[in-house]
C-alpha cells in the first residue's frame, strides 16, 4: 500500500478511527472491524492488517495496563498457557492460509466477524460459580487461535468471562493483559517467519497516532451511548462487514453449481 493512492491511506485512516471508536464502547472489537473494513475495501493484505492489529493492541495495553489483575489462582495459567498455545497454531495457519488458500482466509475472517456479531446481542445471565479450569482452557484456546489469525483474540474470551462472577474491572484488565501477551507472541512468531514487512511498519506509524488520539479523547470524553444502543451499532457494524466478506464466496459457489448442473451443449 505504500504507492497506492493518497485516497486509499485516508481510507485506511477511517477505518483505524471507526475501530477505534468501536474498541472504546466495547472494549474488543479494535481488530475484526478494521481487518473487516479493510477486507471490504481492498486497502491492504490481512496478514499486513492483522499485523498493524498486534501493533496497535500493544500500544492499547502499554497505556491501560499496570499490574496483574487480580484473578482466582487457579485460572491464570490455563487462561493464559491454553491462549499462548491457540496464538502458535493460529499464526501457523494463517501463514498457510496466505501462501495457499488467500479466498478461504477471507471467508473464515467473514464467518468470524458474523459470529461475534450474533455474540454481541446474545443476553447471558452471569453464572452463581466461576467456571473450572477446563472451560478457561477451551475459550482460551479459541481465542488464542483467533488472535494468531486474525490478531483478534477478543470475542470467545469476552463472552466466556463476562459470564462469571467477576468484577468488571478485573475482567476489563484480564482481557487487556490477555490481549498484550498473545500480541507479544504472535509479533514474535510473525517476525521469525519475516511476514513483518515494510508495508506493516509503515501501516503500523500510520495508525499509531489515530489510535493513541482517539483512545484518549474516548477516555476524557465518553459517549454516553446505553449499552444496548453500542450492542446494537457494533452488531449492525460487524454483521455488515462478515455479509461482505462472505456473500461473494456464497454467490461464486451458487453460480458454479449452477453451471455444472446445466447440460452442456
């Protein structure tokens, strides 16, 4: 993207300040609009994208974090090791994914982004227990494969831990440090595999001071949105960007099968 019109990097500059927008009402969804909005608009490779993410979401928690939230013991190391564990085998396939297969990366990010937008409106009751070790360990997992795809490890560990007896503010810092670790090793794994490019550094400074301003323009001056109407702005936002993403696979796939079935001449 470094040639491309000067259009296109105030394209990408939109997109940096809607994800940023988003990440302040809800808290996670930084990475799957701004992979999505640039999914939709042709600015940029998801693996590029999904790099700038991982820059951005340590710059995110380099200002919010300052200690280690005070989580039950028994939790942190299958909450944290099962994510570590699903962020390796994410960025894996991703490298995969790019070398073979760029159509389907595209559709998974669509199916992805579709499904949390359901979990956004999805109404869950906090649970009476806190969930056993195991069951950290399986959202942890799934995030973890999600960050290393598409840097964006938020929605199955949100959804998990907004249902348990925790407080809000131990949560918010959990999901935070949880975020920032997977950062760290995918940044890792991306640059021993060199898939971070001079097109994700120079997209990376680009982005860098949207997010820093807009995050703290967020934080001195909140929105006064009510959760429902953010659920429902962020569902509309996501359900439109996985839509576009998979929609043309779904039309390709229709439009081959009905070529196949009509008799040839």
């Amino acid at each position: 993207m470094s040639g491309a019109p000067w259009f296109h990097h105030l394209m990408f500059a939109l997109c940096v300040a809607l994800a940023t927008f988003t990440q302040s009402l809800t808290g996670f969804a930084f990475g799957l609009v701004l992979l999505g909005l640039v999914a939709v608009f042709h600015l940029a490779p998801l693996p590029v994208a999904a790099n700038v993410v991982t820059v951005m979401v340590l710059a995110n928690a380099a200002l919010l974090v300052r200690r280690m939230p005070p989580l039950p013991r028994a939790i942190v190391a299958p909450t944290f090791g099962s994510s570590l564990v699903g962020v390796a085998l994410g960025a894996f396939l991703l490298a995969w994914l790019s070398d073979n297969a760029i159509g389907v990366l595209r559709v998974v990010l669509g199916i992805a982004i579709l499904a949390c937008s359901v979990l956004l409106v999805v109404q869950t009751k906090p649970r009476a227990q806190l969930s056993g070790p195991g069951e950290f360990g399986f959202y942890g997992v799934l995030s973890g494969v999600m960050g290393g795809v598409f840097a964006s490890a938020g929605p199955p560990m949100v959804f998990h831990l907004y249902r348990q007896p925790l407080d809000r503010l131990v949560v918010r810092d959990t999901l935070v440090l949880i975020f920032a670790v997977n950062a760290v090793l995918r940044l890792l794994i991306v640059l021993q595999q060199g898939r971070f490019g001079a097109d994700s550094v120079a997209l990376s400074l680009e982005a860098l001071p949207v997010v820093l301003l807009l995050t703290w323009l967020a934080r001195r001056y909140p929105p006064g949105w009510s959760p429902s109407a953010v659920r429902r702005v962020v569902f509309v936002l996501l359900a439109c960007a996985g839509a576009s993403l998979v929609a043309p696979a779904v039309t390709s796939a229709f439009a081959a099968q009905h070529a196949r079935s009509q008799p040839s001449s």
